[in-house]
C-alpha cells in the first residue's frame, strides 16, 4: 500500500512540474518574443541614422528599449532580454544582407550593452532604482556609458578582424558612444517610467495634466522644426521647450518629463532622416546635422529627466515633513490627553475615599459630643477612616501602575475575597441609599492571575457606578447583585447588576470610551479605566442594558497552574 501511494504521489509531481515548467517555459517565449519584436522595429529606426562610417548609427534608441525593459524588470530577465536582442539584431541584418560577420558582432555587443547597464544599475542601487532620486538619475547615465564602453568593446574585436578601416579606433568609439548615449536618454527613462506606471498608475488628474503639457510641448517642437535655419536658431528655440518640460517636472511624476523627452527626441530624429525643416537643412553636411540632432537630444533629455528628479525629491521630502509634522502633533495630543487622563483618573478615585473620609470624621465628631460620648460609634468611624486612607494609598498606586508602559508584576488572585472587601467598604452608602446587595458567589472559585489593586478598583468602580444608577430610582426594589461565576475551563465571569434606570442607548456603544459619562458631574474615565485594566489582564468588559437596570459582564482568565 505504501509503494503504491509514493508512486501515485511522484506521478502526480511529474504531472505537476510538467505543467508547471510547461507554463514558465511558455512565457519565457512570449517575454522573448515581445522584446525582440519591440527592439527590431526601434532599432530600423536607428539604421535610419547610419554614419559614414564602420556603419555606426548616430542614434540608438534599441538600447533604451533592452536596458530600460532590463533595468525595469530586474536580473530574472537577463536571458529573455538578451535572446529578444540577439534574434532582432541578426534579423534586422539578415533583411538587409549586411556582412556575415556584422549581425553576429552587432548582436553580441548589444546583448552585452544591455547586461552591463543593468547589472551596473543594480549593483549600486538594488531593486529601488527610481527616476524620481537624483542620485538614481546621475547613476544611470553612468551605467549607460559603462553598457557602450562594454558594447564597443565586444564588437570592436571582430570589426577589426573582418574588416580593413582606415577610420581611427578613437573616432569610431566617439561615434558609438554618442550613437548609444542619445538613444538611451531619449527611450531608456521612459521605458522604466513606464513599466513603473503600469505597477502605480498616477492619479487621473494628473494622467490629463501630463498629456495637455506632452500636447503643447509636441505643438512647440514642432514649431521650432519649421523656424528658418539660421545659426541662432539652433540653439535658442531650444530653450522654448524648458518651460514645457518644467511644467511636466514640477506637477507630474519623472515618466511625464521622460515620455516629454522621447517624444522631443522622435521629432528631431525623423526630422533629420527625412531631411525636414530646421534638422533636415541641406545646407549643412550630414554630419553636422546628425551632431546637431544629437546635442539637441542630449540637452533636452538629460536636462529634463534631471528636472524630473529634483523636482521628485523635493515632492518626498515634502511629504516626510508633513507626515513628519503629522505624527509629532499627534503624539503631542497623545501626551496631553494621557496627562489630563491620569490628573482627571487621581481625581476620579480619590474623589469618593476622601468624601467617605470627611463623612466618617463628621460622624465622629457627632458621636464624641454626645452625652455620654458614643466611644463605640466613634471608634467605628475612626476605623473607617484608616480604611478609606488605605483605599485611597491603594488607588493612587493603582493608577500609577496603570499609566506605566513595563508590565507589572501579576500574583494569585481571589475575586470573591475582592467582591467581599468591596461591599464591605461601601456598606455605609449602600445603607444610607437603602441599596441591599447580595453576592452570588460560586464556591471554589479558581484563581486569577494579575494586578490585586487594579482588579480591586475595576470592582470598586462597577459597584459606585451601581449605587450612583439607583440613587433617583422609585418605584422598585433597590438591589445591587454581584455574582462570580466560572464561565468555562478557562475563564471566570463576573456580573454587577444594578435596579436603575439603565444606561442611554445613544451612549451604550461608547460607554467604555473615555470621557463618556451618564452622570451630571461625572468625568467620564470610570469605565475607561475599567476596560483598560481588564484587557491588560486578557480579559474582556461588555454591558448590558435596558429600563430594568445594567448587568455589567468581566470575564478573566483563569491562573493556569502546573500539573
């Protein structure tokens, strides 16, 4: 049977890693595919450029196009990159029956180019590489020349070898270099910008702020092609476009100042091919009007994806100060609220001992002037006294441990004794409103694990909220239960029941919250506090309520002892 079951169970990995790799390998082709298709049809338009000379075009936007989808997608694409690259480069040659030796060297170099400037990119900057850093921007001009230093290195073995060039070895590198630089700042950004904004797509106002600036900056562009070639004219209509760009840099996100650059770019480009207005001046020999299209290029794309990134940081920067600004504030707030919070709680609980005090001394003072003195009597006023002196020590450190942030100490806990010690405290307002009690208490009551004097205040808080409730109550009985219950094998529950007139609907669900209070005078931290220190325990508060009175419900953990 076990054989059985571990041949059925390797069968069904087979089939599994079957599909599986059968799924991988699949898309594998297709992202090859995609990128040599994109990269053939990009770089016709850069053999639209070819130089005079060691057939070097002067404008390589295939490069931006393998870099920027590499830099974008990170090194698990390196091999579907360069297989896109290398298939469309002897593609591209194979059309056009250029030298044996040329598609292979072409292809070779600009697989390597792509390799290098990527893996430069992500040896200094990791996988948060963004357009919007400065750094990151200065960083990948320097991979770009670092991939075409690579390039040329790698196809500069065979050209020499097949062919007889009396081109200098210096002159032909400018060619290259310029040729890899200009294609790469006019696509590269724009591809990563754009594969980064297919991930997080930029607001819709700012997509229709971005696409009327691209529109006037195409209209201005375009403008400027068919001003009359004059000297002057080269340069300075130019500078027409900046404000365009500043415009994409200040509002929108890098792939706008980018996608703003590729289009200026494209334009000066087809411009010069086909010998149209300013770029395409016939007055001017081929290569004066391939240099001037390349400073152009150069100029506008390296300035406005710099623009960009400025214009970046000081948008994050801005945005760390707010939330910076934000979250000081609020801790601020947090500060005041937990000082007001532990002022009003010494007020809150010290308020009742200190008025039981001065009761229980009036009374004293009362019993000794009669004649003869009640010693006595007095002497069980002035015995509770001590106790509400006592009681009062017990709240304020009940308070200070609960305002700490280290854990206190917990010890063995037993809640019938502290529900005993707490009517008896009280005993004499429960008389003097004429309140009975009657405790409910399971015997055998398990043990507790926490803090006595916290646990002791929670019960005391419940029970004062149950006198004040019945205080204007007529008509019925005056009861106060309080019973204590194990409510499963991990847990206790204790019920405080009152006979008053129940708690306001429209406060119940926030009876808890601090500063909610149902009396006239009340500050609203009783029943705050009383949550705090139960969930502190791991255990739980609720309230139930109606015009028969409240039963309020604690539940707390048992103390798990060792077997």
């Amino acid at each position: 049977m076990q054989i059985i079951l571990v041949v059925e169970r390797d069968q069904v990995l087979r089939r599994a890693n079957s599909t599986f790799f059968g799924s991988r390998s699949l898309a594998w082709v297709l992202q090859t595919a995609a990128v040599g298709l994109v990269y053939f049809f990009i770089a016709e338009l850069g053999l639209g450029l070819y130089g005079q000379t060691n057939w070097v075009s002067v404008f390589w936007p295939a490069y931006g196009i393998s870099a920027g989808v590499l830099i974008a997608l990170g090194p698990s694409a390196r091999l579907q990159v360069a297989a896109g690259v290398i298939i469309a480069i002897l593609a591209a040659h194979w059309i056009v029956s250029d030298p044996s030796w040329l598609g292979p060297a072409f292809a070779l170099s600009d697989a390597a180019e792509a390799i290098v400037a990527a893996g430069v990119v992500y040896h200094i900057f990791g996988s948060k590489f963004s357009l919007g850093r400065l750094r990151h921007v200065l960083g990948l001009l320097i991979a770009a020349a670092a991939g075409s230093l690579a390039s040329f290195t790698v196809w500069i073995v065979p050209s020499k070898f097949f062919q007889s060039s009396t081109e200098p070895l210096l002159r032909t590198w400018q060619h290259w270099f310029f040729g890899d630089i200009t294609g790469f700042v006019a696509l590269g950004p724009f591809v990563i910008g754009l594969l980064a904004a297919v991930r997080e797509p930029p607001a819709r106002g700012e997509l229709a702020e971005g696409a009327t600036a691209l529109v006037g900056l195409t209209a201005m562009t375009l403008t400027i092609i068919f001003l009359s070639n004059r000297y002057w004219q080269t340069s300075l209509p130019v500078a027409w476009l900046f404000p365009m760009l500043f415009w994409l840099a200040a509002r929108c996100q890098p792939i706008f100042a980018a996608a703003g650059a590729f289009v200026v770019s494209i334009i000066v480009v087809w411009t010069t091919v086909f010998g149209i207005g300013h770029f395409g001046n016939a007055g001017l020999s081929i290569e004066n009007r391939n240099l001037q299209a390349q400073t152009t290029i150069l100029v506008v794309s390296i300035g406005a994806i710099v623009l960009a990134a400025l214009f970046a940081e000081r948008r994050q920067n801005e945005a760390r100060l707010t939330l910076s600004k934000a979250l000081l504030e609020r801790e601020r707030h947090n500060k005041f609220l937990n000082l007001d919070a532990a002022t009003a709680s010494i007020v809150h609980e010290v308020r009742q001992p200190l008025a039981a005090i001065l009761a229980n001394a009036s009374a004293a003072l009362l019993l000794l002037t009669k004649a003869p003195p009640d010693i006595d009597e007095a002497r069980a006023s002035l015995a509770d006294i001590v106790d509400d002196g006592k009681s009062i020590n017990t709240a304020l450190s009940s308070i200070r441990s609960l305002f700490k942030q280290t854990d206190q100490e917990r010890q063995p806990v037993n809640i019938s004794e502290i529900i005993l010690e707490v009517l008896g405290s009280v005993s004499h307002e429960l008389k003097d409103h004429q309140i009975s009690s009657r405790p409910e208490l399971a015997s055998e009551l398990p043990i507790v694990e926490g803090d006595r004097a916290q646990l002791q205040q929670v019960m005391l808080n419940l029970v004062h909220n149950a006198i004040e409730a019945m205080r204007a109550t007529t008509g019925r009985d005056r009861v106060l239960r309080i019973s204590a219950e194990r409510r499963t094998e991990m847990a206790i529950a204790v019920v405080v029941q009152d006979t008053g007139e129940g708690i306001d609907p429209n406060l119940l669900d926030n009876i808890f919250e601090p500063f909610i209070t149902t009396k006239v005078h009340g500050m609203g931290l009783g029943l705050a506090i009383c949550r705090t220190i139960v969930e502190r325990h791991g255990g739980q508060i609720s309230v139930v309520s109606n015009s028969g009175g409240s039963q309020f419900h604690v539940v707390l953990r048992i103390r798990m002892t060792d077997d």
